[in-house]
C-alpha cells in the first residue's frame, strides 16, 4: 500500500505532466519526457531515457499519453518514488548546481515556503555542516535527511 507521502508524489507527477506538456496535446514527446524526468532528479544517459520512453510508450505511437503515463507511475515502487523526490528537493535546495549544499542554500531552504522540506531535518544537517569539514553531497544529505 502507497504511503500518503508516495500518493502526494503521484499527484504532482500528474501536475507536471500538465507543464510538461508544451502544446497542451495530452501526450509528451521525448523531449518534454526527458525534461520531466530530469526535474524530478533523473541523472540517467540518452540510452536509459530513451529505454524509460519506450516503456512508457504503450501503445507505441512515439508518444506519451496521460492514461501511459499515470500507469507508469503507478507501479513505480514507494522506495523510487522516494528517491526521486529526495533527488528533486536536493536540485532545489542546490540552487548554484554544484553538486554540494552550501550553509547559504541550506538556510535558504529553511525560509523558502515554497519548498516542501523538514525544517528541523535541515537545521540538523546545517549543524552538521557547520560543525563537520565534509561537504554535503547527494547521498550524505539523503543519510542525514533520512536518519535524522
């Protein structure tokens, strides 16, 4: 059974088919699909996007369609679903692209309202940060964020 933070996950999936889809058709070209993955924290090469796209593609007419997309989806296990938001709320909270939080970006992300975030869970991770000579990358963030 999906979780209710899986579910809400989901839901803005649908949404961002939505502004994923340029020309409003109902169905994502390759582009549009790569570019929707890689908001939500897809870091793959033009050979597993293209292998993603044809799965989705179904009913193989090149194209993506809502009820395709929305199935996919559906059987994302939680545990991808989880880490794909994680990935996304890390490429937002990193806002100068370098791979790393900075105490900035990550005191920023505590008075951005428009980000979804734990705001305790940041604090702890900026006290780590500060007090820790390590940078905080991708996977230390998803450890300290998670475990915390």
């Amino acid at each position: 059974m999906a979780s209710e933070w899986t579910i809400n996950q989901l839901k803005q999936f649908h949404f961002q088919f939505d502004a994923a889809d340029e020309d409003g058709s109902g169905k994502l070209r390759f582009r549009e699909v790569v570019f929707l993955l890689k908001d939500n924290g897809f870091r793959g090469n033009y050979a597993e996007a293209k292998r993603i796209f044809t799965e989705l593609d179904t009913d193989e007419d090149k194209l993506i369609s809502r009820e395709e997309f929305i199935a996919a989806m559906n059987k994302v296990p939680d545990k991808e679903i989880k880490g794909m938001g994680m990935r996304k709320l890390f490429k937002q909270i990193d806002k100068d692209s370098s791979g790393f939080l900075s105490v900035k970006e990550l005191n920023s992300a505590i008075q951005d309202l428009s980000l979804d975030v734990n705001t305790e869970k940041i604090s702890d991770i900026l006290i780590h940060l500060c007090q820790s000579s390590e940078k905080v990358d991708y996977e230390k963030f998803l450890e300290l964020y998670v475990n915390q």
